[in-house]
C-alpha cells in the first residue's frame, strides 16, 4: 500500500482557500443596503451618461418599507407641483398636526395658551405637560379648517411671536417674564406680615390672562416683603389683602420682560369690625355653624365667619361704605341683611334671626295671579291661577326666582319680592327663573290691563 505526496495536498488546498478568499471579497465591496448593485456594478455604458441616472441607480428609492426620513419643502424656484407636471398637495392632508410651546432653555411649557388662526376663526387650545398641543383632531378641535398661525403666551412668560404655519410641527419659544416686588404697610408705615398678595390684568381678554389665577399667591414676609414673578409682561391692578386690616392696592403697574418692578408700597387701612349673634326667629335659641358672608363689598373683597357655639360671629378686616352680608345655616332660610353702613376702623354690633321654612307663608301676589313661598333652596312659585297674567307668561309652580328685572332676589323674603312685584300695576318686569329639568330662562310679564 502506497501513500500520496502531502506536499501537494496542501498546495491545492491552499489555492481552493485563496480563491473563495477573492470571491468573498469582491461580494462584499459590491454589496449594497438595499440588495441591489452598488456603483461598481454599473455597466461602463452608464458610467459616463447622466449623472442624475447613475445617482438615481447607485441610491433607489425602497418601495418595501415605510421612510423614515421627513419630506423636504420644494427647492425656492417658485415652482408648485402642479407646473412640475405633479398633482397639487391636499392643505387638509398637508397641514400639521401639533406644535410645541418651549422656554428660552428650549424646555416644555405645560398649560400655555396657544390661540390658533383659521381662515374664519380664531380658537384657543393649550400645551400639555412636555409643552405639546394639537392643531387637529378630537383635541385641537379645529373643525375641519386649517390652520394658518399660531401665537402662545402663559401666565409667566411673554408671549411668543406669531407664527405663520409652514412645518410640520411649529415650535413657539416664549420670551422672559418679569417680576414684581414690593412692601405692604399699614396706615402708620409699619410692616404687615401675611398679608395676601395677588395681581388681575387691566385687559381681562389678553391672550394667557386667565391663566393668572392658576399662579401660587404670595404672602407677605415679617418684614412686609413679597415677590411676584416670573410675570407674563403686561399691566396689572395689584391687591394686598392683609387679615383683620382693610385691603389695600395699586393701580397701573407696569410688568417688563426680563425686568424686576421694584419697591411698590401697598398701603392698608384699618378694617372695620362687625360681630352679633345668630339665633332662631321662633324661639330665640341661638343656632351654631352659621355662615355669615359679607356680598357686595365695595372693593369686592369677600369675608366671611362662621358662628360658634352660642351663635356669635366676627367679621374684621372689613371695606368701609354700604355692605350687606348673608347668613345661611343647615334647616332654615336665608338671610340678608343691608346695606349697613360701615366706617373704616369702625364696629358695628347686628344680631340677625333665622326662620325655619315651616315659619314663611305663601304670599299671593295678586297683580300676576300667582303665590311665592320661601325655601332653603330660594324663592319659589307656589301656584299659577289659569287665565292670570303668570299663566299667560309661561310662569309654572316650581320654578325657582333667581331675580326681578336682574336684582338677585337671593335671601329677600317673600313679603319683600312681592311689594315689588306688585308695587307697579303698570310698569312691565322680567323674572329670571330656574326650572327643573329646563335650567334658568327669563320669563316676560307684560304690564297689567
């Protein structure tokens, strides 16, 4: 038995090695993403044609998958689809579908508004929590229309430059805001601490001026200091509220971009004092809990106290001038009282009785044929005489009187609703009423026959 030279085993083996080597080399350098030739591969008949054909070979478009890059606006040579020999963009399927509102850091602003303009209309939405709105859909609310511009403000920053929509997602940057700093002082100069500050815009209907409420107040330091801001720029009523004094404010303060508006002095004055006891009009007893809230304060600030025990109320820090307050307390009607006059630093003792609903007769008015009876719920129509001047109006037993000729008719007994509605056989008058089922509505009564 004879063996085989190795020497020449080895030789062979190495040459079958080296070529599928070469072989393995050459795929790869002509190997392209898309499975297709790559630029070596073109035929030497193209290499030296048009450019933009080798282009077009050398990188085609994928028809087998999404694209993941985002389209491109047209070249700036004027020129439209149509006159490219294409079909001109659908706006509805062209226009974007939200936007973002961000900071000068490039952060997301949460809650600004954004006021959105169509072709016909001009609509408010607001950013989300990472800064983003929509701009259609169930949430922009657009109805249908595109939108040509948007402009964002918020309560403290300024606002954005108007932006007329030609991307895919607008982005508004919001400009700084400004701060406001002061002093409260009462009447002697002296600092007062915990006083409330807040600030309301002289032009309620600026864009983002609504959103003011939503900013944390600020109170004043043991010193009397406080700080506002950062501010939406702008101008602003400035209000101290200060406990057991009389607020305080300014008028016309101006707020700057990127500015502090230093040293404002607020001053407050010395409250008026009202306290007395709640008792039951029938028996004298005195009745706790009560609620007695000051309404028609002439700076409209609003006050309140609750009764203790034995039926006794404090009420400081009061406007001075005419004041009315209500009183309300669970199983008996309400009450009001005014308007008192107060004087500032002055005190007033007033004791109020409350009736039970068991205590208010209907009273007949005969004028417009109908009866009112007093509820812990308000005034209501007791009964409508058929063929009466109530009947013929549309007024139904029920309904509930919110006000005659637009004066609230809140806490008035029914005695005193019905003088007035009967102390003029002539003049005619409205009612706004509530009905169940329907909701408020204003009810006509022509003047008597």
């Amino acid at each position: 038995m004879t063996s085989r030279p190795t020497s020449h085993t080895n030789w062979l083996g190495l040459l079958a090695f080296a070529i599928l080597s070469l072989i393995l080399v050459v795929l790869i350098l002509n190997w392209h993403p898309d499975g297709e030739m790559g630029p070596q591969a073109i035929p030497a008949s193209e290499r030296g044609g048009d450019t933009s054909r080798r282009a077009a070979q050398a990188s085609p478009a994928r028809a087998d998958g999404p694209r993941t890059d985002r389209p491109r606006p047209p070249a700036g040579d004027g020129a439209t689809p149509a006159s490219r020999g294409g079909e001109a963009a659908d706006p509805q399927t062209a226009r974007p579908g939200r936007g973002r509102v961000i900071d000068g850091n490039g952060d997301g602003v949460s809650g600004a508004t954004v006021v959105v303009r169509t072709a016909t209309r001009v609509q408010q939405v607001y950013s989300d929590g990472a800064g983003w709105f929509r701009l259609s859909g169930s949430d922009g609310g657009m109805n249908g229309e595109v939108p040509l511009s948007v402009q964002a403000s918020s309560a403290r920053h300024a606002p954005s430059q108007v932006v007329e929509i030609t991307s895919i997602e607008p982005i508004l940057r919001l400009g700084p805001g400004g701060m406001l700093t002061g002093r409260v002082v009462d009447t002697e100069g002296r600092s007062v601490a915990s006083a409330l500050v807040e600030i309301h815009p002289r032009r309620p209907t600026d864009p983002g001026a609504a959103l003011l409420g939503a900013l944390q107040p600020a109170y004043t330091q043991p010193d009397g200091r406080f700080s506002l801001g950062p501010l939406m720029p702008g101008r602003f009523d400035v209000f101290a509220r200060p406990p057991q004094l009389a607020p305080g404010e300014v008028r016309d303060v101006e707020v700057r971009a990127a500015a502090t508006t230093a040293d404002l002095v607020i001053r407050v004055g010395e409250g008026a004092r009202m306290e007395g006891r709640i008792t039951a009009a029938v028996d004298g007893r005195a009745v706790p809990d009560a609620r007695v809230a000051v309404i028609g304060n002439p700076s409209g600030h609003a006050a309140e106290a609750m009764a203790d025990g034995d039926g006794r109320y404090l009420l400081e820090g009061l406007d001075g001038g005419a004041t009315r307050i209500r009183v309300t307390a669970t199983g008996f009607l309400a009450e009001i009282a005014g308007p008192l006059d107060l004087q500032p630093g002055g005190r007033l003792h007033l004791d109020i009785e409350l009736r039970r609903p068991a205590d208010a007769r209907p009273v007949a008015v005969a004028r417009i044929g109908a009866s009112l009876r007093e509820t812990p719920d308000g005034l209501l129509v007791g009964s409508v005489d058929v063929g009466g001047l109530a009947a013929e109006a549309g007024l139904q037993a029920g309904d509930r009187v919110i006000s005659v000729d637009f004066q609230a008719s809140a806490g008035l007994r029914g005695e005193e609703i019905a003088t007035r509605l009967g102390a003029d056989h002539e003049a005619p008058f409205t009612l706004e009423i509530d009905r169940p089922g329907a909701g408020p509505m204003s009810v006509y009564l022509p003047a008597a026959q």
